[in-house]
C-alpha cells in the first residue's frame, strides 16, 4: 500500500513517520524560561547533528493548539539548555513529565525531580541522568509553521557529564547505560537485547 503525504491527514501522515522511524532516542531536555522557571520536557526526534563541532538537533513537532512548546519558548529567551539521556530507571518519570504543565510550573517541583547544577550554562539538569549535554542554542530552523509542522533546534554542546558508573575503559557501556527509545504511540523500547556486527572490509568482498 502507497500513502500520499500531500493528500493524507497531517496527523495520519505523522502516525505513519513515528510507527516506522523506530527507536527514537529521547532529549529529555531541562530549560530555563525567561522568569526563571526550570522546565523539563521530552523529544524524541532527536539526534547528533555534527561531532566536530559538537551539535545536537532536536525538533519540535507543532502543537495545535500554539505556536510553540515551552522548551522553544525557552531557548528563543535564554539560549541553553540541558539535553539529558533517559536510562530504563528514568523512563516513568520522563513519562510523567510529558503532561502539560502550565509554563509557570517546573516538573522538577511538581514531579519531585532532583536537579544538578551545570558547569556552563544557567540550566541544572537532571540529577540521576547518567549524560548531560549541556547546550547553547545555534539555530532554530523553522521547517513549517502549520500545526504538526517543525521547528529543528540545532544545540552547541558545550560541556557533557557522564556517569563514571557507566563507563568502561573510558567509554560508555551500553549495557551501563540501559537507554530507552520510543516506538509509536505510547510504546517505548529497552535496549536489553544487543548484537555486535563489525563493519564489512570492502577490499575483500571485492576481491
């Protein structure tokens, strides 16, 4: 079956995107509003945009109801940010910040998230997150500004905090780590089961 995303619903289009593009990684991203309130909110379309410099994208889908979630609204007024990684044990609490709070309420009170202070920018971030991005904004391209239209963050990262629980031989272990990723719907991924494959040696398959 063939779907025309000119011609079907946004919203159908999107369900076909989110079911099909799976696991997303999740920035469960802390920010500072203009006021001061530290917000905490999740995105899943999220990914590394650039390693030399250190860059993360994360895009907004457009809600109906506004032009902008509260984590955009954030980043147009302070420009940092706290990008951090959600482990399995993390993965209700995320959940539960996903609510629509008000902009004048933090997560981390209402939800009784502790937060860590950050080295380089004015944001804390989540204390039990085993990564932290701390970031500055670089630019916001805004793809469409229809309902479920897009909006791409693209964050400098300006320092990272890892866990010394997580890493081995100086690296992240993955089992360490124990990332979620999100699926459709309300559906959500461990990474329990992993498989190694090395990358194929060209020159001999084409011998």
């Amino acid at each position: 079956m063939n779907f025309d995303p000119i011609v079907i619903d946004p919203s159908a289009c999107y369900r076909l995107m989110v079911n099909s593009i799976t696991p997303r990684p999740i920035a469960w991203i802390s920010s500072l509003s203009q006021t001061g309130v530290l917000n905490l909110a999740p995105y899943s379309f999220f990914t590394v945009a650039s390693c030399n410099p250190p860059v993360l994208s994360v895009t907004q889908v457009n809600p109906r109801d506004r032009a902008a979630k509260d984590t955009l609204t954030n980043l147009r007024a302070t420009g940092e940010c706290v990008v951090n990684i959600v482990s399995e044990n993390l993965a209700a609490i995320m959940n539960a910040s996903c609510g629509d709070y008000p902009p004048d309420v933090s997560e981390f009170v209402a939800l009784g998230i502790e937060s860590a202070t950050s080295h380089q920018v004015r944001a804390a971030g989540v204390k039990e997150a085993n990564v932290r991005f701390e970031c500055k904004l670089r630019e916001i391209l805004e793809v469409s500004s229809l309902p479920m239209g897009g909006h791409m963050m693209l964050l400098d990262v300006v320092n990272i905090y890892v866990n010394e629980a997580v890493l081995v031989d100086g690296q992240i272990a993955p089992h360490l780590i124990d990332t979620v990723g999100k699926l459709g719907g309300d559906w959500y991924s461990t990474t329990h089961e992993r498989f190694e494959m090395q990358r194929p040696d060209v020159k001999n398959i084409l011998k």
